[in-house]
C-alpha cells in the first residue's frame, strides 16, 4: 500500500513540475509559472508590441466612430 502510495505521489510531482511551468510569449523559452517573461529584454520588447497594437486599435476604433458620424450627418447634408 505505502508503495502504490510513494508511486502515485511521484507521479503527481512528476504531473504538476511538467504543468508548472510557461512559455515566454515573446521567445517560447521555458519560464517559471510565475513570470510572463524570460528577461527584461522580451518584456521590453512586448510592452513595445502592446503599445504599438493598443495604438493601432485606437486609430481603429476613431475611424470607426467617424464613419458612423458620417453616415449619421451625410444624409442630412444632401437633405434626404
Ligand atoms: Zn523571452
């Protein structure tokens, strides 16, 4: 009984230190699970990323409101 015992419990160490672990999101280079980074330079890197995206979904969201403004006040200055 003890051994089946020691047997799994290695066994769920095994399981769990495979599962306990990340990936960067910028290089894929194993990480602890508590990081989101393999080093400042890919956090660097993906804060730059971020940035640059979060920009870009800005100057979507701004032509997609100017768009409906002018599909909202075209109309009106034609006089339909
Ligand atoms: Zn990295």
């Amino acid at each position: 009984m003890p051994e089946i015992k020691g047997k799994s419990w290695k066994d769920s160490l095994k399981t769990r230190k495979y599962e306990e672990h990340k990936h960067c999101i910028v290089c894929g280079r194993a990480i602890h699970i508590s990081q989101d980074f393999c080093g400042q330079e890919c956090k660097d890197q993906y804060n730059k990323a971020d940035k640059k995206k979060s920009k870009k979904n800005t100057i979507s969201i701004v032509i997609m409101v100017v768009m409906v403004i002018a599909i909202l006040i075209v109309p009106r200055l034609l006089g339909m």
